[in-house]
C-alpha cells in the first residue's frame, strides 16, 4: 500500500469526516452519520482503496 492521499486532501476529509459525524449526533442523519468515519480512517492512514480504481494519487511525488 503506496500513501495516495496528499495533505490538502487528508484534512479535507477529516474535516468532511467530523462535519458528517456532528450531524449524525446532533443533526438529522443519525446513526447514517456514522459514515463519516470512513474518510476519517483513509485519511489516518494515508491509502484511499478507491484511488488506484480511478488512477487518482493526491500525494505530492518527488521528482528525482
């Protein structure tokens, strides 16, 4: 597992993340805003399984 996920990216979806979680415990998703765990995990562990799928990588590469 290759890091495909950039830094703009990891706090994007950890800030869609919390946004779905609060709305699960305070707002009218309920238990649906559990879902927002799922870009929250991505996003700790850097690797995205959708991306390879799409041919998308976030991460800054280092030309050499």
């Amino acid at each position: 597992m290759t890091r495909n996920i950039g830094s703009i990216d990891r706090a994007l979806r950890i800030g869609g993340g919390v946004v779905l979680l609060a709305l699960g415990a305070f707002g009218p998703l309920g238990w649906w805003g559990a879902i927002g765990l799922l870009p929250i995990a991505t996003a700790l562990i850097g690797w995205c399984p959708a991306y390879p799928l799409l041919g998308i990588n976030t991460c800054a590469s280092k030309s050499g």
